[in-house]
C-alpha cells in the first residue's frame, strides 16, 4: 500500500475528528465535494456536520474559527489556495496571532495553505507565504516536506494552543508517495537531518527540500558531500540543528521558495552569523523565487522557483569559495 | 437620515417596567460616570493613549446589555462602555486596563477599549472594525456543537464599520449559519470625522438587513424605552431560533472620536435635532415624568456612581504597572513553545 501526501493530509484530519470531538473543519467546497485537492474526501460522510463549507469569506472563515477555539474548539481552516489566505490576513495576524497575549486566552486553530506552484498556475494560485506569516509574533508556521511529516505535524498543529499556519505543497500532493503512515514523528520544532554531508549544509524546507536531495545526489557524483537540514517548522525553526550542522561543514546554503525580502532564508542567515559566525568559512548564501509574481508559462515558471540545478550551481560556488 | 429621526410609533401600554428602565438607566448613569473619569483621567495624564467615549450612545448599549443573560456572548465596541457594565464587567476592569496595571486582564499589553474576558463570553474587540462580528459568530458556531442552544451572542458596529468587508463576510455567514447573533448598528452619523453621506449611499442603513436575509429592526437611540423594546424583541427573536437580527440605532456621538479630537467638523444643526439629544437627560425626564423617580433618587443614584467609580480609580490605582522586567515576552500558549522562548 502506498500513501500520499495529500493522502496523509486526509488522513490526519479524519483521525483528528475521530480522535477530538472539538475539530471541525471550515472551507470553501470541503464538504461533500471533498475539496478543491480532495483532503477533504468522504469526510463529510464520515462526519456529518463536522465539515461545513463555506461561503466565500476568507475574513469570516478566520474570525468564526477564533470565535470557537476560545468557546473550546480545535477548528480546521482550509485555504483553497494559500494565495487567498490573504484576504483573512487580518484576522489571522491581528486577531489570532493577538488573542492570547492581550486576553491570556489561546487560540488553537489550523489555518492549511496549499502552497506553491505547479506548471500552470499563475500568479495567484502558487504563492508560498511561509515568510509572510512567520513575521508576525504569536503564529506558528508549518512547512512539512514528506508524507510522514504532513501526517504527524497536521495532528500536532491540530492539538498546539496557538493558531498555526500549516504549509502544504501542492506539488508535492500527489508527486510524494511513502509505504505507510508513522505513528510518531519527530516533534513539530526540531529540524531533520535529511542528508548527512561534511562538505557544505543545505537548510531547506517543505518541497524545496526535495530540490535540495536531488543537487546532492549531484554534487555526490562531483565529490561535494552535502548535508541537508530539513526545517520542518520555520516559526519557531530548531537553530540548534542548523548550527550544528554548519559547525560540522561550516559552510551554509538556504533555499526557500518564498520571495527573498525578509523572508525565512534571511533570518535563518541572521541567526547563524548573530550565533555562529565563528563557525563559518565561507559568506551564508540563499535562494529564493525570484523576486517577481510567479509566472504562468511552464517556461518561465520552471526557473522563477529554485531548482536542483540552480542549487547545485551556488553549492558548488560556495564549496569552492 | 439625519433630520428624519421620528418619534417611533409605540404601543399603547409600554411592555418596559419600571424595574427594568431604571436597571438600564443605572447602568447608562454609571457608564457615563465613568468616562467622566476616564476623560478628566486623560487630561491629567494619567492614561496613555487613546480614551474613547461613548456620549450619546448609553441607551443603546444599556438595553442591549441588561438583555444578554448569563453565558450570552458579548462583543462590544468603542463605545460600549455602559453596556459592557451591565454585562458583568467589573467596574474597576475598566481602570486597571486604561492605567495597564499588571493585575488586570490585558497586563498592560493592550489597553482602553481593547478590553474583555473572553473565557467569560465577553470579547476583546480588536481595531479593525468589522472583524469581531464573525469572532461572535464562531463563538455562537462552538456553542452550537456543544449543544448549547440557550445561549444568543451580540455586538455592536458604528455607521463607519458597516463599510467594511468584514461586516458583510460576517453577516452572510452568520445568516447562512443561522446563527442567534444579534448585530447592533449604532449610527451616530459620523465616523471619526466622516459623514454618513461619504460612508453609504443607500437610504437606512437597515435596509441592507433583506439583502443579507436577516431581520432588520430600527430604534431611535436618543430614547431608552425604545431601546429597550427593540432590543428586547430582537434578542427574543434570536433566542427562538430565527437567525441573525439586525438592528439599527440612530444617535448622535455627542463627543469627539476620541478625547484628543474636539469635534469640530461636526453639523452643529445636529445638536438641535431629535438626534442630537442626550439620551441620558431624556431618561431621566422619562423617569421623572412616569414618577418612577423624582430628583432626590436621581441625585441618589449620581452620588452612588461617583462613589463607586472613585472607589474602582483608587483600588486600580494601587495595583503595580506593567513592568518591562517581569513581563514574559511570550505571545505563546504552547507549553513547549514558551519553554524554549524563556531558555532563549
């Protein structure tokens, strides 16, 4: 039996209903139809009047499910696309993000984004806003790159007291496949060795870590053994492994698909120069999606996110420095 | 909409008894009394920030308070002072939260209106209008899970705040819900120094209630014993089960935006008009007129809220300020998240 990532996105959200009379799940076309991606699929079946759609109100979908998790409920937001999240961006950042440092009472809601691109989908339909959300204090932001890791932190967002925002990649829905589903993981804040390497680190996260994989299967042909840190969680994101892993290649490339201003890949950066600039041999890189709209040719798109060559390309130069 | 404020067309026996006019009128006296305070407090310097008032608007959120029961769910606004009172807030909440005394709910970290106890179904308003309507919707969604159906949940939005897309999102979804919320519109005619005509251009304001497929009531604001009626049979209505209800209040701000703004560009013509009364002179007239009170228990009444809110000032004022060093810094509930932050 093989199960996907979007496969174990619905898993976790059925066994989080089963589990937790206090989840419910609130979006557009989650219902019956099963949502737009299908994480959605048969749940409504399975649990009548648990999974609502609804209308087409980003702010209200955000400020209801405030409004219940401080009446006791663990409400689900879907985001049909991450890309519209923004339109209940007020309510995630001012009101959620707020609530429990101004009322000392949590807001344990899941907001999922299906983020990022595939070939085709435009401006509007491929953003990846981890850096956006993890700007503001009080949200934890989600960003798992694997089957096991979009099952396990899904159930982990779900039961966190504070409002997460849970990044998962749309091209990796149904690309990842894994042999089954994990009974535990690795807690939601510490990153994951995902190579080890001695030459140079690589701190990716969610489907660019997979971009990160192939460059060093690559660059392992060229003799450049890399280590991959996988972040797993960019808000709060675990600096211990990151540090520890450029303590062993002192070298450190980070790769995101957000846009570069302020994102993730810059405080990463901050943090390793502020905490570990002893550490270093060579000056900190990164790369992001270019800094312009996502575009929608295939051709254009190909190159505006990072790509295993592009990475292989800066490792290599920065092997070399 | 600004000259045509009628006297409302009223049954012949009043169904507001004595006990429950002179129950709002207290709270309206003691909500007044008390930003009397907080503006003489302000002028003094002894409040940082803003201090918002609600001058004008007591009857309305009077009514609407008295009429919310013991696990409603309540989300007032600005200018909800005597409301959030005859809600259960604690009198001297009020100070600890505009002083940010380390003890009240807010511990300093946010401040005046931004207020509440949410635990208790009483909600802390945010600034951006419009966004608590659905914040009480939500709340009335969890009670509707757990298998509540006693409880209704009310807020409150000015003229200004029914321009937001907020206010329409909440709306729809609570009618579609058809959730027990019953949203008050006060239209005080200006928002911050903007006119009613450069904020809507349909002719009232409930009107939009049919669009939204809710039921929509009108009440002069400036007059308690219609408040109280309108009020009372709009919360019935959603108690029964018919779904949101729009109501719409008509008054005056009788104050600036805020203490700092002396109001200036407003119609002074307004002052004269039927919406330009002071509702809580025109409850007291009423009072007095019904023989339900004569001046000796009005100036009874006064003294008592004065006493009580000198006594609410003097106990916050003991209380310690929020102080930078034992302050958290976490904006975190997580256990393990806050652990981490405090090793940091």
């Amino acid at each position: 039996m093989t199960i996907t990532y979007l496969e174990a996105i619905r898993e976790a959200q059925e066994k989080a209903l089963r589990d937790d009379q206090r989840v419910y799940i609130y979006g557009q076309d989650v219902g019956a139809f099963g949502g737009a991606f299908k994480a959605t699929k048969n749940l409504a079946k399975e649990f009548p009047g648990r999974i609502l759609d609804a209308p087409i109100s980003e702010d209200a979908m955000v400020g209801s499910a405030i409004g219940a998790a401080i009446e006791g409920m663990r409400p689900i937001i879907e985001m049909q696309f991450a890309d519209f999240s923004v339109v209940g961006f007020n309510q995630i950042v001012n009101q959620a993000a707020t609530l429990f440092w101004r009322t000392q009472v949590a807001c344990p809601i899941t907001i999922r984004l299906p983020s990022g691109g595939n070939p085709g989908s435009g401006p509007f339909h491929s953003q990846c806003l981890e850096s956006l959300y993890s700007h503001f204090p009080g949200l934890v932001v989600m960003t798992p790159a694997t089957v096991e890791d979009a099952y396990t932190m899904l159930l982990e967002a779900v039961e966190i007291d504070d409002p997460v925002i849970f990044c998962e990649h749309k091209y990796l829905y149904n690309r990842l496949k894994s042999d089954a589903l994990p009974e535990t993981g690795l807690p939601y804040d510490t990153a994951r060795v995902a190579r080890s390497g001695r030459d140079l680190t690589i701190v990716a996260y969610s489907a660019m870590v997979h971009e990160a994989l192939a460059a060093a299967d690559q660059l392992r042909k060229e003799g450049i053994e890399v280590e991959v840190v996988d972040l797993r969680c960019v808000k709060p994101f675990d600096l211990k492994t990151v540090l520890g892993s450029v303590a062993r290649t002192a070298r450190l490339l980070c790769v995101g698909e957000s846009w570069p201003w302020g994102g993730v890949n810059s405080e990463v950066i901050a943090s390793v120069v502020t905490h570990g600039f002893h550490l270093l041999d060579a000056p900190p890189q990164r790369i992001n999606s270019k800094d312009t709209p996502i575009p929608f040719h295939p051709n254009l798109w190909g190159v505006h996110k990072p790509s295993s060559q592009v990475i292989a390309a800066a490792a290599r130069k920065l092997h070399e420095w | 909409m600004l000259d045509t404020l009628k006297e409302p067309k009223r049954e012949v026996v009043s169904s507001v008894s004595r006990e429950q006019y002179v129950d709002a009128f207290r709270w309206m006296l003691l909500g007044r009394t008390v930003e009397e305070k907080l503006a003489s407090l302000w002028r003094t310097g002894k409040i940082s920030g803003g201090v918002y008032l609600g001058k004008g608007q007591e009857a309305i959120s009077a009514a609407l308070g008295i009429m919310l029961k013991s696990g409603d769910i309540f989300g007032p606004l600005i200018r909800d002072q005597a409301g959030r009172l005859a809600f259960g807030e604690p009198l001297i909440d009020v100070f600890r939260v505009h002083f940010g005394s380390r003890t009240g709910l807010s511990r300093g970290r946010d401040g005046n209106v931004h207020r509440g106890n949410p635990r208790e179904g009483y909600h802390a308003m945010i600034s951006h209008l419009g966004s608590l309507i659905s914040v009480v919707a939500g709340a009335l969604l969890a009670r509707r899970f757990k298998g509540d159906a006693s409880a209704i949940g009310a807020t409150t939005i000015g003229d200004g705040g029914t321009s937001t897309g907020a206010f329409h999102e909440a709306i729809n979804m609570a009618a579609i819900e058809k959730l027990p919320l019953v949203v008050v519109v006060v239209n005080n005619q200006y928002a911050y120094s903007t006119p009613n005509s450069r904020q809507f251009a349909c002719s009232d304001l409930v009107d939009r209630a049919i669009g939204y497929g809710v039921e929509g009531h009108s009440l002069d604001g400036t007059d308690l014993r219609d408040c109280l009626e309108v009020l009372a049979h709009a919360t019935a209505r959603a108690r029964a089960g018919r779904g949101p209800q729009m109501v719409v209040g008509s008054c005056l701000r009788l104050t600036g935006h805020a203490e700092h703004d002396d109001a200036f560009y407003m119609d002074k013509s307004l002052y004269h008009t039927r919406l330009g009364r002071d509702c809580l002179k025109v409850a007291e007239t009423y009072l007095q007129q019904h023989q339900w009170a004569d001046e000796v228990l009005l100036e009874n009444w006064r003294k008592n809220a004065k006493e009580r809110v000198e006594e609410a000032v003097a106990d916050a004022q003991r209380e310690p300020l929020a102080d930078p060093s034992t302050e958290t810094w976490c904006p975190y509930a997580t256990q393990r998240i806050a652990e981490a932050l405090l090793v940091r």
